[in-house]
C-alpha cells in the first residue's frame, strides 16, 4: 500500500491533528491541472495537499483540500456499517492518553474504549472535521 487518501475542508486543522497522533508532515503542495485530472476522472482540478508519514516511514496519509472543483457529497457522518465506507486505525503505546490529547484538539470518542480479550484495547474517535479514526493499544504479549 502506497497511501490512504482524506479529503478534507481545512489542511490547517487536519494537520495538527495528525501529527498530534504521530504522523509527520513530509511535504505540502498545490496539485492543479489537466493531468491531475485525468488520473482522479474529475478533468481540471486544483487540490492542496498534505503528504503525512508514519513514524516507522512505512505507510502514509494524503489529506487533500480541494479548491476546484467543489466537492460534491459529504460521508463524514456515515455509520461504520455504510457501504464502501472507510476509516483508519493507528496503533498507539497509551489509549487513554491519546484520547485525552485528541479530545483536547476537539475529538469526540464515539462508544467507549473496549478491551478485546487480552491482546488490544480499541477505541474508535471523531476527529478534526468528524472523521472517523480508529485507535488501538496492544496489551498483554507486546
């Protein structure tokens, strides 16, 4: 896997939250033209993005602000359990220490944090924008 893609309404806000998880900025840039078009099938776009690395350099997170054209329909609100729909699960060394620093950014802990059999305890958070992220510490034989 290459990346995970976000689109997002502010790169300013979402950005600050990421890294607050641990992710690492590793570039930002405006994308625009025909040729980005093309591969997306939008035709001429404009979009800002923010390329965001994980700590260990092996996966990544393009958080993406478009400009042109507008966007079309919202999925931040869909239920886990909606078609085609997707969220991210970090792993973190402290739940209930990231939850704490999150909510402080103005995430919301959707259910509670759960402790699946002796081996994770998982949490789901609504983030910057109501993006739905998963967290998950690994317990018993780390």
């Amino acid at each position: 896997m290459d990346n995970v893609g976000i689109v997002v309404e502010s790169l300013d806000d979402a950005i600050p939250f990421f890294s607050e998880i641990g992710l690492i900025l590793e570039g930002r840039r405006t994308i625009e033209g025909e040729w980005a078009g093309r591969v997306t099938g939008l035709g001429s776009q404009r979009v800002e993005i923010a390329m965001m690395v994980t700590p260990d350099g092996h996966s990544r997170l393009e958080l993406s602000k478009f400009m042109t054209p507008p966007i079309i329909s919202d999925h931040r609100a869909a239920a886990v359990n909606a078609l085609g729909y997707l969220r991210v699960m970090f792993t973190v060394e402290n739940i209930d220490e990231m939850v704490s620093r999150l909510t402080r950014l103005g995430a919301q802990l959707v259910g509670e944090v759960v402790q699946y059999q002796n081996s994770y305890r998982l949490c789901y958070i609504r983030g910057t924008e109501g993006l739905l992220i998963g967290l998950a510490e690994q317990i018993g034989n780390k």
